[in-house]
C-alpha cells in the first residue's frame, strides 16, 4: 500500500511538471531563461544565465543577460540590424552598421560599421564586398583589416583575422557544426532535431552582427562561443573540444524537454547540475 501511494505522488508531480511545460507555449516569442547557472558554466553562453528579451514591433531590441550584467540593445531597421549598443558596467560601446543591395546574392550586405565608446566615434571600418568575400578594413590604419569568406548559401566560411587567425565554419542540415581555429583546434557541436526558438525572423542577421563584434573586438573566447545561436535550425545539445591548449574549456552535453509546438522549455546540462527555463510570450 505505502508503495503504491509513492507511485500516485510521482505521478502527480510529473503531471503538474508536464502541465508546467504545456502552459509555456502559448507562442514562439521567446522572453526569458531562467537559470540556476554559475560564472563557471559556458561563461561566454548567454543560454546558459538568467536572460530576458525585450522586443520591438516583433523585432529584438533588448537582449539583458546575468553574464557580468552585459546588455545589448539594438536598433532595427528594414529587418536589419543598423546599432548594437553593448552596456558593461556603465561602459557604452555601440555599433553602427550600414548596408547596401547586392545583385549576386539578392540581398543586403554590409558596407561600413562605426564603432562608438561613450558616443565618441572610435574607428570605422570600410567593408568591400566582391562576390564571394568581404574585405574589412580599418579607414584611418590599413595595417588593421579582416577577410570574411562566405558559401554559396550566404553563410560565413571562414574569418581571417588582424592576428592572422584562422576561423573557418562548417555547416550540416542549416546548423554550424564545427568551428576550426587556427588549424590547432576545433570544437563540434551536435543537435536535436527540434525547433530552436532563437532562429526567427524576427532575429534575421543577428548572428552575424554578433560574429562582427566579437571579430572587431578581437577577442577569441567570445568568437569560439558565439556558436551561431540565432542561426541554427535546431537547439546545441553537445559541445565537444579537440585539442584545445587551455583548461578553461570543457564538453558539455545537454538534454531538453519540449512543448508541443516542439520549442525546448528546460534545458538540462546533468554533470554540472545546470537547469535552464525557457519562458515564452
């Protein structure tokens, strides 16, 4: 008897959980993570932390994360990202991007961003687009320039960079599947075959603009975590490191649970005790 009345409370507790997750899809405009994360987890994976997302006319204009207080706000304009301002302990650094119309690729592709600390302009840089590459160039130091290759899909192939580093991306199935760094090392990632909430259109060139950033800011940790979230059909459930030199990096599997709509509304990653809630609108 004593069993069986722990079996009616498991199952109680599994329906209020389930009805839990059935009542947070009520639409795919994603809100909020709520995370029981530590800095010490992914550090450079907004995913992983308390997040929320404020939207504008159905476009992101604010994205807050827990991640050392950093806030990105963003200006959209013709379904474009045109200013990304990053707020970091009262510090303001804010990017402006423009574009022009490309024929061979039938879409919009960028020509000059301006980077701003505290509303002084601090550098601009030229973007020269010839079919299949972009050269980023530093107006006022040519010693200071990028190359961006692209696929046939549009798609970045690969970045070299100032330090003469060598990113290149590899995509399966319309997810990026791995990134190679300098030819040393290369991390892989794998997927589930549900819908990631992050690749709207409402998010269109985001993850773009984001590898823009993070390449002018020359910092590689964040270039090797940007992992193309706004961009990927379907939601990372392992990050694998091959011979990377440092130990501040480490594999991570996670496991979702989904609703209906099959959009992941908790994410669990069970060798660091880490759980993530997916609020949606």
């Amino acid at each position: 008897m004593k069993n069986l009345f722990f079996i009616i409370i498991l199952l109680v507790l599994n329906s209020c959980e389930q009805k839990d997750i059935e009542d947070s899809n009520s639409s795919d405009k994603i809100v909020e993570l709520i995370s029981n994360n530590s800095i010490s987890i992914s550090p450079n994976d907004f995913t992983n932390f308390n997040t929320e997302i404020l939207y504008n006319n159905d476009n992101i204009s604010i994205l807050k994360t827990s991640i050392s207080d950093l806030e990105y706000n963003f200006i959209v304009q013709n379904d474009l990202i045109s200013e990304c301002s990053l707020v970091i302990n009262s510090q303001i650094i804010t990017y402006k991007f423009s574009y022009e119309f490309y024929l061979g690729t039938n879409s919009q592709k960028l020509n000059n961003i301006k980077v701003f600390n505290t509303n002084q302009l601090e550098k601009e840089y030229s973007v020269n687009f010839d079919g299949f590459r972009e050269i980023i160039e530093n107006t006022n130091d040519s010693n200071e320039f990028y190359a961006v290759i692209f696929d046939e899909f549009n798609r970045i192939r690969s970045i070299d960079t100032r330090n003469s580093r060598a990113i290149k991306y590899t995509y399966v199935n319309n997810n990026l599947s791995s990134i190679d760094i300098n030819y040393e090392y290369r991390i892989d990632f794998g997927y589930d075959i549900k819908k990631n909430p992050f690749n709207l259109e409402r998010f269109k060139n985001l993850s773009d603009v984001l590898i823009y950033i993070n390449m002018l800011k020359g910092d590689e940790s964040l270039l090797k975590n940007n992992y193309n979230i706004f961009s990927n059909d379907n939601n990372i459930t392992s990050i694998n490191i091959n011979d990377y030199p440092h130990n501040d990096f480490q594999n991570i599997a996670y496991e979702f649970q989904y609703n209906e709509l099959e959009y992941p509304v908790k994410k669990i990653d069970s060798k660091n005790a880490l759980i993530v809630k997916y609020i949606y609108e």
